[in-house]
C-alpha cells in the first residue's frame, strides 16, 4: 500500500465535523440499547461510543486478489449484505472468545484471540470468512459472484462455511419457515468431539458487566454471570430470517423487533433498505442504531506472525441511525448463545417478552421437530468441497507458526 493509499484509507474512515454533528445522538432520556446493553446517552455516552467501536466493522474493499483468479477485485456495490454477515457472525466470535464486556483499545495490548478472530475475515481466499470464500460458496446457493444477496441467503452461506471452522466450533442454525425448533438446535450442538474445547460462558460474558447494563429500564436483563456450560455444547449463533410485512415493515412487529436488541444474547439484526444491506447493533426510541458497510477501503495486506494494522476495521465515529418504520421488512435476527443454559434463557425470554406480549408473533418457538418436515440432520463438512472451501486455511493452522514469538500489536 502506498503512502497515497495510506491517506485515503484513513480519510475514508472519518467524517466530517458537520455531517457528525447530524448523526450524534439527540438529548433524550429514552435508553439506548446496544446488543443487550443499556445505556443513559446524557451520562454514559463515552461508554456507550466505545461500545459501538469494539464491534468488528466491514466495509467495501478495493485491490484485494481477484475472486477465483479471475473475478472481481472490490465488492463495491454488491458486497453489502455479504459485509454484514461478517459483522454479525465476528460479533458471535468476539463473544465467543473474549466476552460481550470486551473493548477494543488500539493503545493497549489486544488479546491473541482478537487477532485470530480478524484473520478469520481478511480478504484473501484462505481466510474462512473472507469475501471471496462467501461469494464463491453463494453460487450453491444460486447467487453469481457479484450478485447481491438478501438476509436468508448470506445466513446460509455462514452455515456452510462455519463447518470448515475447527477454530471457533460454532454451530450456526439458521430457522425455516418462521420457525424455532428447540429440538432441533440443542441436537446440533451436543455434537461429540468438543471434549476439552473452553467453551464460553452466557453470552460469552464475563463475570463483569459491561458498565452499560445498569440501566433501570433494562429489568436487569442485560446483565448475565458466567457459568460454565456442558463440554459437550456447541456455542450457538440462531439466525432467524423474517419478513415482517409485505411492502414495509408491518407496525405490529415494532415493539417485538425493539425487545430483540435488550435482549443479553442480542448479535445483532441483518437487513436494510432495497439493495442497502446495513447491520444493526441497537435502538433509540423509534431508530435503529446501524453499523454500514458503503465505505470502500484499501484492503488490507496481512503478513505471518505480524499483526493486522486495524484501525479501519473499527467505527471510529458515531453510528447511522434510521425510522424503523424505514426498514425493508425482510431481515433476519441474530443471537449468540455461548451455553445450553444460556439459550434455555433466550428462549424463556422469547415466551415471557415477545410471544406472550404481542398478538401478532414475528416467529413460532416451538419445542418438538414438526412431524410433517423432514427429518433434522446437523450439518456436518462436507468429504467432497467443490465451493473453494477446500482452500479454506483453519485458524489453527494459520496460527501454527505465530505461536511461537508474540503477535505484536500495530
């Protein structure tokens, strides 16, 4: 990368003061919740910013290697969608790893998993969740390189590609039919073989809370305690593709869309406006609080055993925000759960605060595998990858060497 290069990247991540000054957020004393978080803006707006830039933001990218040898070289003007599914599933990742309290400080030390979880999503064919292995695993799904791809399609690209990903043993459900199976998920993560793997605690919190979840209004339920789950769980990203209305977003499913992101497993919300995919991390009364992928940056080049230079992998700014009333109504939820007791609670929360308390359900939470589907197989790698998964490098493996001298923090 140039010098010439280096600027640009850094200028394309900043704002002008003006156009800040139209995004903050207004003096209100409504919450503003971030993925479960609860936050006073009047007085705990630097937490709440700090918040916003730990999540892992991806954007456009230009000059990276062509896609399939002869493909693209930028996802300008197509990738959104498949963006966003990077930054719900690395948020699954972050919490995972590192716990929902974790903060992203570029003046400190930044853990090894950090590192790994980043290299995981670098535009470059060997990573498992670069641009280029979710655009060329999209053509099983009937989407061409290049081809825009709507909420339900990207989730069942991280489905496939999550298989090839011995590292993080995550199991991603993705629902059907606008329903829920309990059976079904707790079957796909009680796999054998995960004997002595850490797994991660509620939520892949700390026994910290992050400082933003002593709101009042939060009912306490922002707020959850590590415990160990069973070795034998699977931490669990559920994505739940919707379509709420047919044109818009029918208002009946306002207040239980709102609910979703108080919730402590929230991973965040997929979706947008036609041909505009953002990914929304929270709400402030009648707006949406979004992270958007429409900035094209450099892309970066990565080196062994040396850290990835990311500050263009951080928002550095204060979040978009837009009317729910807005928002095309098909998206598809998200919610990590790092242990069985942990989605025992999600989905006691979904029957208390949102399938009692609204007349008109955004989904069915249903106990037993309907007997008129067919049967439930978990999902399992395929022997045979005709996708370029076969190019997929694992974090272990591409880590091997790093292991042996520290990752140094650019």
């Amino acid at each position: 990368m140039t010098a010439q290069d280096g600027v640009l990247a850094t200028y394309e991540n900043q704002i002008n003061v003006f156009s800040e000054f139209l995004e903050d957020f207004p003096d209100t004393d409504e919450p503003v919740w971030i993925l479960g978080a609860c936050y006073n803006i009047k007085t705990m707006k630097a937490e709440l910013l700090s918040d916003v830039r730990s999540r892992l933001w991806f954007t456009y990218r230009k000059k990276f290697s062509p896609i399939g040898g002869t493909g693209p070289s930028s996802d300008a003007g197509w990738g959104c969608m498949l963006r966003c599914g990077q930054m719900i599933l690395a948020q699954a990742l972050l919490c995972r790893h590192l716990g929902r309290d974790w903060r992203w400080d570029p003046e400190k030390h930044l853990p090894k998993e950090y590192h790994r979880i980043l290299h995981c999503f670098l535009d470059k064919k060997d990573s498992c969740y670069s641009i280029h292995q979710m655009a060329q695993m999209g053509v099983g799904e009937g989407k061409s390189v290049g081809e825009w791809y709507g909420p339900n399609t990207v989730a069942q690209v991280l489905k496939k590609l999550a298989l090839f990903d011995d590292w993080n043993s995550l199991a991603v459900y993705v629902s059907m039919d606008n329903t829920v199976v309990i059976e079904d998920i707790k079957k796909q993560c009680r796999q054998p073989g995960l004997e002595g793997r850490p797994m991660a605690g509620p939520c892949g919190r700390s026994e910290a809370s992050v400082s933003g979840q002593s709101c009042s209004e939060g009912k306490g339920r922002a707020i959850h305690h590590q415990s160990q789950g069973p070795l034998d769980w699977r931490p669990l990203l559920l994505v739940i593709p919707l379509r709420m209305g047919i044109n818009n977003i029918n208002p009946v499913y306002i207040q239980a869309l709102k609910e979703c992101f108080k919730m402590p497993q929230s991973c965040g919300v997929l979706g947008g406006k036609p041909n505009l995919a953002y990914y929304f991390i929270g709400v402030i009364d009648d707006e949406l609080i979004y992270l958007d992928p429409h900035t094209t940056q450099q892309a970066v080049e990565s080196e062994s055993g040396i850290a990835v230079d990311d500050q263009s992998y951080h928002c550095q700014r204060t979040p978009h925000r837009m009317k729910i009333t807005s928002l095309d109504p098909s998206v598809a939820l998200g919610f990590f759960c790092g242990s069985e007791e942990d989605f025992d609670s999600w989905c006691n929360l979904f029957q208390q605060e949102l399938l009692k308390k609204n007349n008109l359900r955004m989904f069915e939470l249903v106990e037993k595998h309907p007997s008129h589907w067919p049967p439930f197989v978990p999902p399992t790698k395929p022997e045979v990858q005709t996708t370029g998964a076969e190019f997929i490098e694992s974090p272990d493996k591409l880590f091997e060497e790093e292991e042996e001298f520290e990752i140094l923090n650019v």
